[in-house]
C-alpha cells in the first residue's frame, strides 16, 4: 500500500507548517508529499524551498482548490491517494490507524475518520446534523458534507471510476464528489478521531460565498443525472433538492430577486412533477 498525500494551498504559508508537520511526523508516514500551491502570492514557495526541500511541490496559476487535488491527483504516483487541508493537521496514529483498519477490510476502497473541530483556538463539540457514519452512506451525504477531505483516504481506482473534483464549482466541490462515491461505494469509518479540523477564520470556503446550498443543489442535479444512481437514492436526491431549492426560492421572493426565484421555481416544477 502507496500511499500519496496531497495539499493544495492558497496564500496559507503561515499555517500551512503545521500540516506539513503533522503529516512528517506520523508513525506511519505517507509515500510521498505533494504540496500544490495554487497560485500564491504571499512566502509560501519560499518557505517551502527553504524549510521542507524533501516535499514535491507543484505550482500552478490559481485555479481554486478542486483544480489544485486534481492536479495532485493526476501526478501521485501512490495507489491510495489521501487530502490534507492546509489548515487543518493530523493526529500521529491517523495514517497508521486508516492501514489497519483497510488491510483488515481488503475490499474498501474509501476510508474516513472522526474529527476534533477547533474554531478560533477553542475546542467544540459538533452539532449533531455533521454526525458521521460509515457503510452505504448516500443518503446521509444529501444534507450537508458528510465526510472531511483531511480525514479521507481514497484508492485511485475510484476516481478513475466516477471522476475527479468537478473544477467548475466554486464550493461544495468536496459534497459532489461524495455523492458520486457514496452512489457506487461503501465506506469505511474509524470511530476515533484522528484530525484536527480548525476554523474561523476569514479565508474559509464557507465564508467567502453566501448560500453554500446553492452549490450543493448544483451538485444534486448532476447526481441525479446519473444513470447508476439506484431509483431509492434517485429519489432520496430529489426529495433533498426540492427541499433546498424551496428555500431558496422562498428567499428570493421575499428579497425581491425575481429571476432567481425563477430558477429555483423551474428547479421545483421539474423535479416535484
């Protein structure tokens, strides 16, 4: 088992230390490092030609982060590919836990673990809707991102099966392509959490665009699409975006923004016929 990790970042020199060296210092250390630096403008190729020599960095005109996984996927040479977010680091044991737990289950080909979320230096206790799970997990992914990119392990053969991260998302990217795992594969979950997931601060995904389910619906729409989606899973998707694009449409109206409330309202009659 090759295992091939990889980090995009974007203007994160410095925070992205401290993924770097959680992922050095594990017991069971990956393969190979990939850093895909996405185009920065602030030290981050010169911290990392100075401080981390020993890490394949790959830099690229800015893309976003999907752009920056798939050109990590696409030049890891590992047979399983593994996420770090810059600004989240791993707990020692998480590698060597996450290979236990495969070789006992020869047959997986996606692995997750239980987080500790940090916001703003504080530890908190996550709501009960982010809870996690393992084994046929669609319908747990419709709500919400249901599993974390820094705790996932993933084997490449599933991504030449189902596609890479879609670039032309903005956001969301990491809940679309879980749905079209979880549509074709099991998933392994380790109970014990083995990442620390920090947030708060203002360069977050999730603070930069409003609306996140605006994304997500997107993604829904594409699933649905799809013709391995089973008719139960079809419908559980279809059920969940008739539910956000209601909101959705219910909020344009009362903000006055006619045409978007057009659209949600032509997602409705399509898909609650």
């Amino acid at each position: 088992m090759e295992i091939s990790l990889i980090i995009p970042s974007y203007n994160r020199g410095s925070i992205l230390k401290r993924a770097l060296y959680s992922a050095l210092e594990q017991s069971r250390p990956p393969d190979e490092i990939i850093v895909v630096d996405d185009g920065s403008t602030d030290h981050s190729a010169q911290m990392l030609k100075q401080e981390f020599p020993q890490i394949n960095t790959i830099v690229q005109n800015n893309r976003g982060v999907s752009a920056a996984r798939n050109t990590g996927i696409q030049q890891a040479t590992g047979d399983w590919i593994a996420f770090l977010d810059s600004d989240d680091s791993w707990l020692e044991e998480k590698l060597a836990t996450q290979v236990r737990a495969l070789q006992q289950a020869p047959e997986t080909k996606v692995c997750h673990t239980e987080e500790i979320w940090i916001r703003n230096g504080t530890r908190v206790n996550a709501m009960h809707k982010h809870k996690k799970t393992g084994g046929w997990i669609f319908k747990h992914c419709l709500p919400l991102c249901a599993m974390s990119p820094s705790s996932i392990m993933i084997h490449r053969s599933v991504f030449d099966d189902v596609g890479l991260f879609d670039e032309n998302l903005p956001a969301c990217e990491d809940y679309d392509l879980w749905l079209r795992i979880s549509a074709k594969y099991p998933v392994l979950f380790i109970e014990q959490p083995l990442i620390n997931k920090y947030g708060g601060h203002e360069d977050q995904l999730s603070q930069k665009y409003w609306g996140m389910d605006r994304f997500r619906i997107q993604a829904l729409e594409k699933i649905i699409a799809q013709p391995y989606l089973s008719p139960k899973n079809k419908q559980y998707a279809m059920q969940m975006l008739i539910k956000k694009a209601r909101i959705f449409r219910n909020g344009a109206l009362k903000r006055g923004k006619t045409e978007s409330a057009q659209h949600y309202q032509h997602l409705l009659d399509k898909y609650a016929a």
